[in-house]
C-alpha cells in the first residue's frame, strides 16, 4: 500500500539523493489522493491537526517526529497561505487560507 505523509513544511533528505516533484493541489484533489491510502501526520501543531481533521474527514494526530522521505513516498505538504498573529488564530482558519502541495519522492540515479 501507498504511504501519504502530512507535513507542514516541505521535507528533503541529507542521508540519500532524491528527486522531488512538487505538485500544487486543491483540497478535493487531496481527498482524492488520499483515499484508501495509508496515511501519516508530522503536523506537529495541535491545531492544524485538528484543522486537518475536519477539512478532510479523516483523524489527523499531532505528530512532532522527524520525517526522514524515502523513494516512492508521497508526501502532502500543509501551508498556510498567511501568518497567524496568534497561535489561537488557527480557530479562524477557512479552507481558503490552505494550500495543499503534493510531493513525490523518487530515487535519483
């Protein structure tokens, strides 16, 4: 099965070379994507998590690991598209103020 990361910075490896491919995406295509995926939360903020939650309809854990990528994984990198002032801010958070970035890692040869 296809593993699907969350992340909300985008992530390289120091340990191995490879190859990203970024794609831009929306929140219908991510819900798409993700489905019948195996998938894995390195949201390390409580409230995005929760965010997340409800944007997709799936349970999103807070996860404050480190994410090491490997080949073949894809990742969904999670960004806000404006600074919150405060971290309670989060709470006025609409679908509008997400970006979604779908990442695909490959091995470079």
């Amino acid at each position: 099965m296809v593993k699907v990361v969350l992340l909300n910075a985008l992530v390289t490896s120091s340990k191995i070379p490879l190859i990203l491919k970024t794609i831009p995406s929306n929140l219908d295509e991510v819900k798409k994507f993700i489905e019948n995926k195996e998938t894995e939360s390195y949201i390390g903020h409580e409230a995005t998590a929760q965010l997340l939650t409800t944007l997709l309809n799936k349970p999103i854990l807070t996860n404050r690991s480190m994410y090491d990528p490997r080949p073949g994984e894809f990742a969904i990198v999670v960004r806000l598209k404006k600074r919150l002032e405060k971290s309670e801010d989060i709470k006025n958070v609409t679908v509008d103020d997400v970006e979604f970035i779908v990442v695909e890692y490959s091995e470079y040869k």
